[in-house]
C-alpha cells in the first residue's frame, strides 16, 4: 500500500469512527421529564387486554370496557383527578420510560422458538408530556421476559391499571359477566 493509499485509508476509518460515535451518541441521550408539577399538558392513552378492547384516553376523558359478551364495549366518561395523574407520572418518572424501547412485542427468540397465544392480550401506551411523546407496545408472547425495558413497562402498565380499577369501582363500573378462553 503507497503512502497516498495509507492516508486515504486513514481518512475513511477516521470518518467512519466519527459517524459511528456520533450515532452512539444520539442513541444514548436520555430524555429527562420533569416533575409533574412542572408539566403543563400531560395525557395518556392506554389499550390494553384482549384485542387491546379496553381504553383509557385521558386526552378525551374516556374509558372504553371490554364487556367481553357478544363482543360489546361501553364507553364512559372517565376523567382522572390530579391525584391519579400524580401516581401514574411519578411512574414514569421512577422507572423512566421515556427512555426503554418502543417494541416489547418480538414472540420469537435467537434460537428461532416463537409462541403465539390466543386469544392475544396486549397493550399500547402512548404518552405526551409537553411536546415530548413516547409510544411503546407490549404482546404477551415478547419473549424476553429479563429484558429491563419489559420490567419497567409492566410496572408502569400495572400502576395504571390499578388507577383504572379503583376508578372503576369508584364510578361502579359494570363488570363483564362472561370471560375470554
């Protein structure tokens, strides 16, 4: 290799290290949300169960139910209080959600071995907070059931169902009478 060959070749790694440390870079900033006395616009839209047929959108101050019979749904008027909203932040804020990955759905592992479950339960969580908004979606066959980013979102999907819950029976919800097989 000539000397002009050499720094050409020096040239291309040294761009090449500077574009792949810069992707590092920008994968790795971390979003910081404040506290939730600080935020201005805070929503959550949240589908989860079977078929994802129950929703809250706090946006629109509704709560669709799966009623699970004939394949009905009731939609309610469903507005939480500051209180619940504090609870359900302060969980994102704990377990820092802003920055998992987006898809917890994979039902396949390295070795190939994929599982499908039906009926299929799963859960889409769309989250604003001032202008910043994560989507992140979950199925009950991902298989990585280790990865930290699934445990973080189940213990945030399972604050807000419990929200949900409480608000149900302070509301007196009707319950479904028949379940899914």
């Amino acid at each position: 290799m000539n000397i002009e060959n050499k720094k050409i070749f020096v040239i291309l790694i040294t761009i090449l290290a500077l574009i792949f440390s810069g992707c590092a870079e920008s994968k790795n900033t971390k979003i910081a949300l404040p506290e939730f006395s600080e935020a201005k616009v805070f929503e959550i839209y949240y589908s989860f169960g079977i078929e994802q047929r129950n929703i809250l959108d706090t946006g629109n101050d509704v709560y669709i139910k799966d009623m699970v019979c004939n394949n009905t749904k009731r939609e309610y008027e469903f507005q939480l209080n500051e209180t619940e909203l504090e609870i359900i932040y302060d969980s994102l804020l704990e377990y820092d959600l802003f920055n998992i990955k987006e898809d917890l759905t994979k039902s396949c592992n390295w070795k190939g071995i994929c599982t499908v479950t039906e009926p299929n339960s799963a859960a889409t969580l769309k989250i604003l907070v001032n202008e910043k908004t994560k989507t992140i979606e979950w199925n009950i066959d991902y298989f990585d059931k280790d990865d930290s980013d699934f445990k973080k979102f189940m213990n945030v999907s399972s604050v807000i169902k419990k929200v949900i819950y409480q608000k149900e029976n302070e509301l007196n919800i009707e319950k479904p009478n028949c379940f899914y097989l």
